[in-house]
C-alpha cells in the first residue's frame, strides 16, 4: 500500500498514542488545591499594615490614624536643598538620555 509520507502507519500510531496519553495525564499547570485564589485573597480586609514614615508594624486603626494625620498637614514635607538638586539632575540626565543616542552613565 502506498501511503503519503505524512500518513505512514508509524506516524499515525505515534500521533493516535500521543494524543491518548496526552488525556490520562493530570494538569500540571495548575495550583495544587491548597493554595488560596488570587480573587479571594484580594477580597479579605487588611486587619495590618507598615508606618508611611519608618516601615514599622501598625494595626489597622493606627494605620488610619497616622493617613489622617499626615493629609492634615497644611504644608508639603520639607527637603533638603542638595537632594532637591541631585532629583533635579537626575531629571535632566533622563531626559538627555531619551533623545541623546549614547546614553549617559
């Protein structure tokens, strides 16, 4: 008999062996069952949190408190002339680096 090269009965019983075995494996890609979904851990209340001002630990209603304290300010914080000046360089060296071809170390 003369079969395309495609269609060689090795050929179909490797494809048809495949495809079978491919169905009796389990999902790998998936999470194990133990692990909790994305949706629901962006659902759950934050009961703690970490200071704006030093990182450190706070309760929920701490938290609130120092937000609170620190939109009441009437003033922005205060920073210092020179690192006004490096964030300002800094800025400029960006904005050479968009247009120059070489960029600046």
């Amino acid at each position: 008999m003369n079969f395309p090269r495609a269609f060689t009965p090795f050929a179909v019983a490797i494809s048809s062996l495949a495809i079978a075995t491919s169905t009796l494996t389990p999902a790998f890609a998936l999470p194990p069952p133990e692990d909790i979904p994305e949706e629901v851990l962006r659902n759950e209340i934050a009961t703690e949190a970490r200071s704006l001002l030093n990182g450190e630990p706070l309760t929920a209603a701490e938290y609130a408190e120092l937000r609170d304290r620190l939109q009441q300010r009437g003033y922005p914080p205060e920073v210092s002339s020179k690192l006004r000046e490096l964030i300002f360089l800094l800025q400029i060296r960006r904005l050479i680096n968009t247009v120059s071809p070489v960029p600046l170390l």
